[in-house]
C-alpha cells in the first residue's frame, strides 16, 4: 500500500511517497481503507522537530475517514465495510489505517467521507474546551484564538449553538477575520492588539471564556482579557513560545484560572472518556448546529502542499488528504 512518510525532520519536502506492508488489526483494533485523512497542525510539528515522535521513519495523521477492512478480536459494534471516522495514534497517511476500536465512530447520519475526515480531532477538541474544561454556560462570553482554523471554526459555532452570549475571534489577517465571521462569530479581531479591543468591546469588564492555541505572549494577552472569575483554556502552544507557567500573581488579581487540553494525551490515557466527548460532540453535526467544511483537498502525493499551506499560516477551515473517493 501507499504511504506518506518521513525519515528526517524538516521542512514539507521531507514526505515522500512509500510502499509499505498492510497491517493486519489485533485485539482491540481495526483496520480502514482510507478515503480522506485529515491534515492537523500536530502533523507539522512531528514533521518539523519530533512532536511526539519515538522512532523513525513516521507515517504522520491523527484522523481518517474510510471503510472498516478488518476486525480484530474482541471488537464489537463495528463491522467490515462500514463507514467510520477515526482517531489515531499517526499513520494515518496511507491506504489502510491501523485504528484502536475505541476511537473508530460511525459517520453520523447524512455524514459524507469526504466530511468525516473533519470529525475526529476539530469536533470533540472544541466541545471539550468549551463544556467539559471551559464549563461555559448559556450568557457568557468567549474569546477563541485562532478563529478561522479547524477548531476555531467549529468552536465558534459550539458556543453559539450553547447559548454564548457574545462570540470574540481573534486571527492574524483581514481574509480570516471574514472567514470566521460566516461562522459563529460576532466580532474578531486581527492581530495582537486583541486585549484592549476585548476590553474595548466588553465595556472593560472582560470575557468568560477564552480558548488559546498559540501559548506565549498570546496566552498572557489572553489572561489580560478575562473577566473576574474568568477561565483561559490552553490547547496548544502554536506559536513555538517557552511552556506557559502561570501562579498567584497571575491568578489572584479577578479569580482567574488557566487549563490545559490535549487530545492526543487524552486518547492515550482515557480512549473511554475521548469516546463520549466524541459522541457528545458529533450530535452537534446531526442537530445542525455546526458546519464543517473543507476549504482545501489534496491528493495523497501532495501532502507536501497541504503542509506548505498550513505552515504558511494563510489557511482557513479543513484540510484533508484524498486517498480514495
């Protein structure tokens, strides 16, 4: 089978095409013919410097969409040749995709591959920033950085759909305050000056919620715009800035608190927990409540462009690898 591989870090030309053997699922697991797998920021870090990386050569991809081609023993509730999305543990740049049975979930109802690639990591990631960890609750406001990306996209519309009462964005270009804007958004605001706009915005009280991807000097902005009582939830740390630390000085002033969300940590720790979040999150697509597009598709060979887009931090919504309609 064909596979998209790296043998060292660097940039998108490090991913090469490659013939590997097709694996065959054991207890607990299942394997997919792959239709779309998505492309993720993650992917790019694995690529670039090891994010999470053990051994080398590394087929990247954390989600696919496709057909169950096997079962392995114990699996109950899938079947072969059932549409499904996944989350993976990697490897999701190929044919066929290796896949613990814990986190493969049928495409919900009127769900296409083409958008269930879209489902795994966007859709339970936003749901549990915002209602598992942000506890957010209908009347609130919330500030989502990075509005016009997978999460942000799907993010905005969650808080809607929750009853927020004002939905802020924050993004680094004039096109992707426009994009967010057409999806759940009320205001956004472009580049760093986002704090005193918020507070500009808020009548100085602040915001909630705000939801922050980028880590840095950006999450210090961030804490600057919450209101007294206000929660910051960290999930990712994008813009490459020292790990975060924040204590009493920080805290104390309003009663803020800061969190912290990792999918890949939590598929790995708790797969059960991942599942419900999961299964909570994609009835938001059956209700109607979110829209998921896919701004971007790519043929398998050229992952490489798919990760110049992303890296070239001009990209909006979803990106996704074709490998089979």
């Amino acid at each position: 089978m064909r596979v998209i591989e790296f043998k060292e870090y660097g940039g998108p030309e490090v991913l090469k095409t490659a013939e590997a053997v097709v694996p065959e699922p054991g207890p607990g697991q299942v394997t997919i013919d792959t239709a779309y797998a998505g492309v993720n920021f993650a992917d790019l870090k694995a690529r670039a410097e090891g994010y999470r990386v053990t051994a080398l050569p590394v087929v990247p991809g954390l989600e696919v969409s496709g057909r169950i081609r096997a079962v392995g023993e114990g699996v109950t509730g899938l079947r072969i040749g059932q549409e499904v999305a996944a989350f993976l543990d990697g490897g999701g740049y190929a044919e066929v995709a290796l896949a613990p049975a814990a986190t493969v979930f049928p495409l919900p109802e009127g769900v296409d591959l083409r958008t269930g690639a879209t489902l795994p990591t966007v859709l339970p990631t936003a749901h549990a920033l915002l209602h598992e960890i942000g506890r957010m609750r209908a009347g609130e406001t919330v500030l989502v950085q990075g509005a016009a990306g997978g999460v942000g996209t799907v993010a905005g519309q969650l808080a809607r759909a929750a009853g927020a009462g004002t939905v802020f964005g924050v993004v680094s270009s004039e096109a992707k305050a426009e994009y967010a804007l057409a999806h759940g958004y009320d205001e956004v605001f472009v580049g760093d000056s986002f704090a005193d706009e918020v507070r500009r915005a808020t009548g100085g009280r602040g915001v909630d919620l705000v939801l922050d991807a980028v880590g840095g000097q950006t999450l210090r902005r961030g804490l600057d715009s919450l209101a007294v009582f206000g929660r910051l939830v960290s999930f990712g740390n994008a813009g490459g800035g020292e790990p975060w630390r924040v204590g009493q000085p920080e805290l104390y002033p309003g009663s803020r608190s800061v969190a912290g969300f990792s999918i890949l940590e939590l598929a790995l720790s708790d797969p059960a927990t991942l599942r419900s979040v999961a299964e909570r999150a994609f009835r938001a697509v059956t209700e109607g409540h979110v829209d998921l597009p896919v701004t971007a598709e790519f043929a398998l060979s050229d992952a490489a462009d798919a990760h110049l887009l992303m890296e070239g931090r001009t990209s909006t919504g979803k990106l996704v690898l074709r490998i089979a309609g």
